[in-house]
C-alpha cells in the first residue's frame, strides 16, 4: 500500500499560465508518477500547469492555496479554502 503524500502550496502565474512549483525535496518526488503527462520536472520543483478550464471548475486564481495528493494513486488538486458560488 502505497503512502498518500498531500502537500499545499500557492498557485502562481508564470508566462499567462497558472501553476503550481513543488519542491522535489518536500514531496514532488512522490508525486512525479501520478502526474505524469501533466508535470514537468524544473530544476529543484516539480511543475504543474493548472489549465483554465480546470481553474475555471474549481474557482482558483493566482495566490490561491491548492492542496495536491496522489490518494487512490492518482494526481488529486483541490482548492484549500474554496470560493463560493455566485
């Protein structure tokens, strides 16, 4: 059984783009195989493209903390403190 690592961390706009930085040594390690074909290793950090459709589903922007797991194996991204529905 595999350990379930669940981080949060800020979303940032990088060149238009919202992502999410984690750091190889805080746990991007562990998260490099469940999200494989949307990340990127950079450098020290695990890169994670946010697209807009997904930011638009789960109402986050730049500055929003996002909590990251591999539960079940899978990549898993939900807002930590989501925003209300209008």
């Amino acid at each position: 059984m595999e350990e379930v690592m669940s981080l949060e961390g800020p979303v940032l706009k990088v060149n238009g783009e919202l992502l999410v930085l984690i750091p190889l040594e805080a746990g991007g390690l562990e998260l490099i195989d469940c999200s494989r074909g949307i990340s990127e290793v950079q450098g020290e950090s695990l890169k994670i493209v946010i697209p807009e459709w997904l930011a638009g589903m789960l109402r986050i922007e730049e500055g929003d903390l996002i909590c990251v797991s591999n539960t079940d194996g899978k990549f898993h991204t939900v807002p930590s403190n989501p925003r209300p529905v209008h």
